[in-house]
C-alpha cells in the first residue's frame, strides 16, 4: 500500500469489481482511455482481468482509494516495463467523476511515479494521453510530465480525428520537484 496526501494506492478486491464495472463503462470515461471501438465491458470480462492481476510481474494495476474516508474512486496502472532501457509506462483513472478537479488524480499519478522511481529504480516513466483530454495533460503536467511528442491525427472519436501526445517525466526531475 502506497500513501500520498489525498489517497493511496492499494491491491484490488474482488468487491470493487461491480464499481469499476461501473466507472469504466461510463461513456465520458471510456472515450478517454480505449482508443478502439468503446463497447460496455462486462462484468465477466472484469472478473476475468482480476484473475489476471498478480503481484509476481512487472507490470501492476492498483485501486485508488481516498485517504478521507477509504472510498475506492478509480485505478491507476504500470502497463509496460522496459528493464534494459529503464522506462514504464503508466495510465490512470478516477472513475468517480464528482472527485474530478479536486487533486486526487495529481496526488494518485505522484504516488505512483514516486513508487517506479524510489522502489523500482526507473529511470525514465512515460504516458500517452489524447489531446481531446485537457484535463489528463493539465493533471500531468502538474506532476512535472512535459510533453515529448505528437502523433498526429492518431486517434478517431465522436467523428472527428484527434493527436496523441507523448509526455514524459525523468527521475531527476520528479526528485528535484518532490525533494
Ligand atoms: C485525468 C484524471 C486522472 C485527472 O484527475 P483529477 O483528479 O480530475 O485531476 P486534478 O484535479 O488533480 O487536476 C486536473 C487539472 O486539470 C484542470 N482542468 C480540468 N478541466 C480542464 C480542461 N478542460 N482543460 C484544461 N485543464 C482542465 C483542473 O483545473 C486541474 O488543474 P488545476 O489544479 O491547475 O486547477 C481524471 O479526470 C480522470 O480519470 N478522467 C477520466 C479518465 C482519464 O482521462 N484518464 C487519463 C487517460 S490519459
């Protein structure tokens, strides 16, 4: 379990399922993080990627819960480890969208990047973000992300075309803005 001022990231459990069903499926929230076609997920194919979670990986998914009064409000995620190159590469989401703007999704992406940088020793952690997603980059940005690239015209949503944006964060930045 991990601690940051607002919230901590811990393990799921199976009782979260049935939230994060609902979270996830909400439409504002799926038209930023899948950039296929956003059909509803079921509560099978949940169950299935929870049995698919192990501690004994690289990669990890942990749930997001409120400091305050240990509500489970979103996940947040390390998708993709490169050891040789010393990079990971993150995601998130606050599910509960009434906890949007109010610095829990800054203080969870803090928390995790703290814990790549001072538990795995990373060097370099990285994301991809939509640029329809102002909020996302504005969040990111806060925790010290600057933006690393676009790929234009990269993603296809509510009938129009849209740029990735590459950013990034190095260890020696994250430790000069937190130390
Ligand atoms: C993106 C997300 C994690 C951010 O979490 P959050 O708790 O809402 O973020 P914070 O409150 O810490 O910071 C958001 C910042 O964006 C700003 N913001 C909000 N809407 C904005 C907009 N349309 N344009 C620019 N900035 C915006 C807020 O004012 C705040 O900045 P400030 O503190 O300087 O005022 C959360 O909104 C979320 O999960 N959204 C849905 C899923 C998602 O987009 N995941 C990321 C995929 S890359």
């Amino acid at each position: 379990m991990y601690t940051g001022k607002k919230v901590r990231l811990r393990a799921y459990r199976k009782e979260d399922l049935s939230l994060r069903l609902s979270y996830i499926n909400d439409p504002e929230i799926l038209r930023t993080i899948v950039s296929d076609i956003p059909y509803p997920l079921t509560l099978q194919e949940e169950e299935k990627w929870f049995e698919s979670i192990s501690a004994l990986q690289d990669t990890y998914k942990f749930a997001i819960e409120t400091l305050d009064d240990l509500r489970f409000i979103g996940g947040c995620s390390i998708n993709d480890v490169d050891w040789k190159n010393s990079t990971a590469t993150i995601g998130i989401f606050i599910g509960d969208k009434t906890y949007w703007g109010k610095g829990y999704g800054t203080d969870a992406v803090n928390t995790l990047v703290s814990f790549i940088f001072n538990e795995m020793n990373i060097h370099k952690v990285r994301l991809t973000c939509y640029a329809l997603n102002e909020r996302a980059i504005r969040c990111y940005e806060k925790c010290g992300f600057v933006e690393e690239g676009r790929l234009r015209q990269e993603i296809y949503k509510d009938g129009r075309y849209y740029d990735k944006v590459a950013m990034g964060i190095l260890r020696e930045e994250f430790l000069n803005l937190n130390t």
